[in-house]
C-alpha cells in the first residue's frame, strides 16, 4: 500500500474539536463533515486539500472527543494519510475502522515540511520525502490493518469477508 501526496503540516494537540467543530455534529454527511474540516485551525485547509494528500502533525494528534466524526472528515476531505509523532487512542482505533490511514515517525514529522512532497510504503514502513531526497523507517501495519484500510474501513472489510 503506497501513498504519495503533498505534505500539509499541524502541530501538536490538535483535538477533534479543531478537526470538524462541535456545530456541525449534527449530519452525518462525509462531505458536510469534510467540507468543515480543520476551519477553526486552518481556514484555507478546504481549498488547499487535493486527494492524495498526506496530513503531518506532533503530538496527541486526534485528542479530545471520541467521535467518529474527525476521521472521516478528514479522510473524506481527500486525505489518504496521517503522519503523526502519536495519537490520541481513541481517534487511532476510529481511524483504523474507517479505513484512514496513520502512522506514527518522529523522524518524519521532523523531516517533512509543509507542501513536501510524500510518499508513504506502509507494506516496508518506509516514508519518503520525495522533495529533500531523505527516508524513514517507521513499523509497518500488520496485514489485517492493510486489509481493513484497503477495504474502506472494518465493516467494509467484515462485510467482504476479509474479517470473521
């Protein structure tokens, strides 16, 4: 599973809050959600976002509430891919189940800049800034998280068979 895309950076305790605001918990449309996404942070993330994009930022990202909504907004906003220094627990397992993609790399959160250009092997757990010409190495996902992400979340994936 390969991502590539360009970097758009955040910092450090970026909370669910922040990701898709409270006021708009009140539809469970993936492109309303998306079209809200990051606004309280980054007013220009809905214009800049292309699909493909990798999101890099520090610590705790994903702290805060244990809503689903974040990670599909985010997801649905057009990025493929999280890289994070680490997670909030709850927003790590709720990415997982609904197919977003994300890895946790020091190295690279420190090694990548905003608008980089990325590319992510989560099969070798390689991720490489294709703009400075510089790598790193992180765990890859096991093979039934591959599956999962690969099948658009758990649901899709139980559905296909591919959980039992």
């Amino acid at each position: 599973m390969i991502f590539n895309g360009k970097a758009i950076k955040y910092g450090d305790n970026v909370d669910t809050d922040v990701i898709i605001p409270a006021r708009y918990l009140n539809t469970i449309d993936k492109k309303e959600l998306a079209s809200h996404c990051m606004e309280d942070i980054d007013k220009n993330f809905v214009n800049k976002v292309e699909n493909g994009d990798i999101m890099v930022a520090g610590f705790n990202f994903g702290c805060g509430s244990s809503r689903e909504h974040a990670p599909i907004a985010i997801k649905e906003s057009g990025i493929s891919l999280v890289i994070a220094r680490s997670f909030a627990r709850i927003f790590y397992r709720n990415s997982i189940n609904i197919g977003l993609a994300i890895l946790e790399c020091d190295e690279a959160v420190d090694g990548i800049a905003e608008g980089d250009k990325v590319e992510a092997d989560l099969d070798n757990g390689i991720i490489y800034n294709r703009t400075t010409g510089k790598s790193f190495k992180t765990q890859p996902f096991p093979e039934f998280i591959q599956n999962i992400i690969t099948n658009g979340g758990l649901v899709q994936s139980i559905q296909k068979g591919e959980i039992k």
